[in-house]
C-alpha cells in the first residue's frame, strides 16, 4: 500500500498535510519491549495522505481510500463459520433485512443490514437472502428482482453481475426461486441453521423433514467473526482514517467554535465528503459536565466556560466500525486554549492509564488483567491528587474495596468489527464474575439483573438468553463491588505490572490469578481488534448516590479536593488496537499527548 504517512487535516474538509514516511505499528525488529521506550512510531497507521498544495497527494489518499481490494471474501467467512459450526453437514440459512417505515408514514429509517447476513454475502441492500451448502461448499445470494417501475422511483436494485463482481459467492439468483431451491436440496432429516426460529424459511418439504436449528448457528458465527480476516482488517483501518482526519479537522477548528453541535457538524461533514456517510454510533460531543455521561447524545450545549469536551466519533466503511474518543481543552488563556490545572492532571492520568494498557496488548494476555492494570493507575494516581485516600490508610485497602470505580466505572474496551460494540465470542472481553456480593442499590429497588441490563450489563445465564438485544456487548459497567470481586478472583497484587516483556511477564501473559480456571476475562488472539478506553469521570449523582453517601466508600474520598474537579466533568481517550502476530498495531492516528493535542488546537 506504499509509504506510511501521518494523517493531519489542515484545513476544513479538503486539506491534509502529508508526514514523513514512518515505520508501521509492528514489533517485528524485537520482541523485547521497555514500559518507556517511545510509543510514536508504532501508532502511526499506514495510509497516505494529500496536501492542499499537491493535488497529487489528494489524488492518492483519495486513491488508496478507496481501492478495490478485491472481493468480498464471502466464501472465507461461511468456510470459518462451519469450522465453528464443526458438522459435515447441513445448510446455513440466514435472511437479510428488508425495508421498513416508520409507523403510519411512508417514510423510514435509514436501510441498516443485518451484519450476521453481511458477514456471510458483503451485500449491503434490502430483501435478500443466502444460502451455504455445508456438503457441497456452496454459497449462494439471494436477490430481490427489480420492477422497471422501481427503478423510475427508487432506482436500480443490485444486479446479479454487480453482486458476483462484489463478493465471491458461487452464484447469485433470483429470490423467488429459493422455496424450490430449499425443498430440493435438503434431503429428508437434513439440519438447517437458523438464527432466530422466526426468521427459518417457508417452503413445501415434499421430500420429508427437515430439523431447523435456531440454537448453534449465532454462537459459531461470533466465534468466526471475533477474529477478523486481511479485509476486514483493511476496512476497519479505512474506518479509522477517515474518522482520524474528521478528528483532527475538529482539532484545528476548535479555537472557532461555539457550541457542541458544531462539533457534530464538522465530524460528520468531513465522513460523508470522504465516503463514509453512516456513524459507526451517534456521535458524543459533550463539554463540561457532560463529559461524565457515557452516552451523552444532545450535542447541543455551549461550549465557552467549560474546561473539556469529550468527542467520541468514528465513522463505517463499508459495514465496518471504528470507535475514536479524544479529549478537548476548551479553557481560553493568552497562548490560546489550554488545560486547566485540574483537567491537565486527570487528562494525564488517563493518558498513563491508555499509554500502558496499550502497551500490555498481545496474543495469549489476558483482557480483565490489563483492565485490573488500568485500574491500579487510577488509583495511584487519584491518590497522588489527595481525591482518594486519607492518612492511615493504604493503597492496598482502597484497592481492595474497589472505591476506584466510582470514577472509571466501566470497562477498559470492547471488540471492533462490523459493530461498534462487537461480538466477543463465547466470551466476553471483561467478564466479570457471577456471584457478586452486592451491588450498590437499594434492596427494595429492581433486581440485580434490571439494574445490571439497564447499565449494559448481563449476569449469569441473561448473557446468552439475552443475546439477541444486543445489551450483552455494550461497554460494561465495573461497581466497586465487582471489581472488588475481579481483584479477589485474580488475587491481583497491588505493585503496578510491567509490560508482558518485562517484569512480572509471567503473570501478565498467564493471568494474574494462580488458579487459571478462576480466569475471567478474555484472552486475546491475533488478528482481534479490541479499544483500549479509559477513563475518568466526575458525575456527581452517581458519586454522590453511591459513594459519598456510602459510610464505607465516602470514608475514602476527600470531599474538599474532590470539589475542585467536578467542572473537569470526564476524561476519555479511545484507539482501535489490532492485536498482531507480536504484540498490536494502533489503528488510529489522532493527537493525544498534552504538546501535540495543545498545538493542533491552537493551529501551531
């Protein structure tokens, strides 16, 4: 793909300045590693760039953006699912989504496929189908005719050549003759796999009866897709650089802006100019103390007098994700927009926080450890603030009630793919025990699962039933009392771990716990691409509702120091990590360290 080049809009929506050629994020020179050695050139991803003075350097971003790297490898993915699947024999049968209208109205939403139907075809329209021969190791799509009287109002449908051009399925037919096809293939007492029992086809079994199974085929497909191939991988990167440039152009417009729609605005402008017109998510722009709402969308508040604004943002390419979070100094002073004391020491911490977490991705480790390793930063560090702690008392004692939480309150990451929140597997990243000994509300308020499903969590046997809304992959929220739990599972010690090369690598790559089965957490593989995301927030309701006002957990907070951070709101920073054959790759290239952030904001 050529020479690796630094992403760096320079101006609103059609410039970038072309950088130096740079070495790809890759450990292959040395498996060895030091905590401090300098992280730059192994975060620089590796797409070329134009500048608006060299219309040859536009013509090649704009060129490597949008290459044709060959067909969907549709074949390679229904092959893996059957691996995972592990029969001989059967038929995988999956439907594609059709379009729907709001109701009474003929308008609706956006069209949005299936992505478990999209793993299997590549193809992004209305109405259609698919279907894999396990036996026979054929895959075949299933596509609406058009009318010519569609066309004239909505255009043309996909074409049978355009669909074999896109993906490298063996054949592409015409929907109306799948009943016929399904009756003649499957011989009596044949399997076919389903999703969902609602969604198994309806045709005449002249030939006898078939077994429709609904329960193997969705746990066989994340398996598959939680290892993502070569394409996918070169998706998610075109993600990340479209969603890196609209990022920095947000950096070097910042000095200009008002309010946090305008945010919105610019990042979202920039996608569609770039060919990425759908969000991954709904865009986070929330300044001040919004910046303590996780999922904050109203996008819509004043800028002028907070201290930070939170931008979480990544666009789809093509089906594909990214999952971005940067965080903004608003504070006008002299030299231009800078930190307050307050936000430039959470923003440091949480920077540490990211910087080392990042550094301890690699095949074999353990995710819920480098979540444990995060969490041991915040709290060295919080403590170093005076906001945790109090004399006579040890690191080891808040780290071990979990008191941390109430300000990183969620998990380190999740998987990236073809959503935002992706499959994990069989497991999720940070699973986090089932037998938690409390949870922090009211005994007369909602069960404990309500209370952890209305926060994105599942427990116990809710992960798999649940599946299907999709609660079970949103971020995780981590109470003091499960990550007390974590830490008591993992019999986790308190000093800070080293990278998995240095010292300490033997607990970090088998897990920190000495009885492996008591392992929670995912281990990571090559070739999953995972966020590292921490962060550090101030909601006073929730520290108030469950930490201030708890007798044990407020005995540790100093109310008076902690009084001077409320306005900082939150603090997130967020990459997407390939995880490599040796170690990861950073896929996103948006300043973040304190001298370059404050210079892209102040256009120097």
């Amino acid at each position: 793909m050529g020479s690796d080049y630094e992403l760096v809009p320079i101006d609103e929506f059609d410039a970038l300045l072309v950088d130096t050629p740079t070495t790809r994020t890759s450990k292959s020179s040395s498996p060895l590693r030091e905590l401090g050695k300098a992280k730059e050139a192994r975060q620089k991803p590796s797409f070329p760039l134009f500048s608006s003075n060299d219309p040859a350097e536009e013509r090649r971003f704009l060129q490597w953006l949008h290459a044709d790297l060959g067909k969907f490898p549709a074949k390679t993915h229904a092959r893996k699912v059957a691996t995972e699947l592990g029969v001989p024999s059967g038929m995988i049968y999956l439907l594609g989504q059709e379009d729907t209208l709001y109701e009474d109205s003929d308008q609706g939403p956006k069209f949005r496929q299936r992505r478990y139907f999209y793993y299997l075809t590549g193809a992004d329209h209305a109405g259609c189908a698919v279907t894999y021969d396990i036996t026979r190791d054929r895959l075949i799509l299933w596509i609406p005719y058009t009318d010519p009287r569609k066309v004239l109002w909505y255009g043309r449908g996909p074409s049978i050549e355009a669909c074999k051009d896109a993906s490298d399925v063996d054949d592409v037919r015409y929907i109306a003759g799948l009943p016929r096809y399904l009756n003649n293939s499957l011989d009596p007492g044949a399997t076919l796999y389903v999703l969902h029992p609602e969604q198994a086809p309806q045709f005449d079994r002249t030939k006898g009866t078939v077994v429709i199974d609904s329960v193997k085929l969705q746990a066989a497909m994340d398996r598959a897709r939680v290892i993502k191939t070569q394409y996918e991988i070169e998706m998610i990167r075109r993600a990340n650089a479209v969603s890196s440039a609209a990022h920095k152009l947000v950096q070097s417009r910042l000095s200009c802006l008002q309010n946090e729609r305008e945010i919105d605005a610019i990042f979202r402008g920039y996608c569609i100019a770039h060919g990425a017109p759908t969000q991954a998510y709904p865009v986070i722009a929330a300044a001040g103390p919004a910046a303590s709402t996780l999922h904050y969308e109203e996008n819509d508040q004043p800028l002028p007098g907070k201290q930070l604004v939170v931008l979480d943002a990544g666009a789809e390419w093509k089906c594909y994700a990214s999952d971005i979070t940067r965080t903004l100094p608003l504070t006008v002073s002299g030299n231009g927009l800078g930190f307050t004391k307050e936000a430039e020491e959470i923003y440091t911490l949480v920077l540490k926080m990211q910087r080392e977490c990042i550094d301890l991705v690699a095949p074999g480790v353990d995710f819920a450890a480098i979540h444990l390793h995060a969490c041991r930063v915040a709290l060295k560090g919080l403590m170093d603030l005076n906001i945790l702690g109090r004399p006579g008392v040890s690191f080891d004692e808040i780290w071990h009630r979990g008191t941390v939480a109430a300000f990183f309150p969620h998990g380190l990451g999740h998987h990236v793919g073809l959503e935002v929140h992706d499959v994990s597997g069989d497991q999720r990243l940070l699973m986090l025990p089932e037998y938690v000994s409390s949870v922090p509300f009211p005994a007369a308020g909602p069960s404990r699962a309500a209370i952890w499903e209305s926060c994105g969590v599942l427990i116990g046997a809710g992960v798999l039933n649940r599946r299907r809304s999709g609660v079970g992959r949103k971020r995780q929220c981590v109470t003091a009392e499960m990550l007390a739990t974590l830490v008591r599972t993992y019999d986790a010690p308190s000093t800070t771990l080293r990278t998995k090369y240095g010292a300490g690598s033997e607990k970090i790559q088998q897990g920190p716990s000495s009885d492996p089965t008591k392992r929670k957490g995912q281990i990571l593989q090559g070739n999953m691409i995972v966020t590292i995301e921490p962060g550090i927030y101030f909601c006073r309701e929730y520290i108030t509702a469950y930490f201030l006002n708890d007798a044990l957990h407020g005995g540790y907070i100093n109310k008076e120091v902690l009084a001077r951070y409320w306005d900082v709101g939150g603090v997130r920073i967020e990459d997407d990590i390939l995880v490599t054959e040796d170690g990861w790759e950073n896929l996103t290239n948006v300043p973040k360290e304190v001298g370059e952030l404050l210079a892209a904001v102040n256009g120097l």
